[in-house]
C-alpha cells in the first residue's frame, strides 16, 4: 500500500527473479532477512540515521520484521527516487 501510496499506478512484476514494483523498488526473501532493493546507494546513505534497526547495502535495505522499518523514512526515500525516475534516470545499479 505505501508503494502505491507513493507511486499510484506502479506496475508490479518480477525483474531478475524479485517481485518489482517498476524501476521503484523490488524486495527479496531470504534466508535471514526480507531485503528491499532501490538500487539508489546515496539516498539510502542520506537517511540512514533515520532507518532504524536495519542492514544496508550499496542500494538495499535488508530487515528481519517489518516492525523494524521506519516506515516514513521509506517514504521519503521511495519519493526520492520517484523524483529521478521522472527525470529520466534510471537505477544506478543499471548505469
């Protein structure tokens, strides 16, 4: 619901196996943790004080419990890259 929230209209599919939500975001299960991919490294860093009880890395963000995530601070970051979709620019993991 906040992808949508955030990106009304956003196609759901799967991209190398994930499920997507478009060139937004795409998550994973694995054995330890759910793992959100954004694919946008800098803007995960620029928040990453406000993330909470998380791993990240280059451009993902790994919980164990959704109760774990800053959910606004989700938000942000997904607008964030909303903003640069829009502009043209894609993933920075496909640059």
């Amino acid at each position: 619901a906040l992808i949508h929230r955030v990106a009304p209209g956003t196609v759901e599919g799967m991209k190398y196996g994930l499920p997507s939500f478009g060139d937004l975001c795409a998550f994973a299960s694995q054995k330890n943790y759910m793992a959100l991919y954004v694919c946008e490294g800098d803007i995960v860093k620029a928040h990453l004080a406000q993330l909470g009880k998380v791993s990240c890395g280059k451009g993902c963000i790994r919980f164990k419990r959704l109760t774990d995530l800053n959910l606004s601070t989700i938000e942000s970051i997904l607008r964030e890259i909303l903003k640069l979709r829009k502009q043209g620019i894609g993933p920075s993991c496909s640059r």
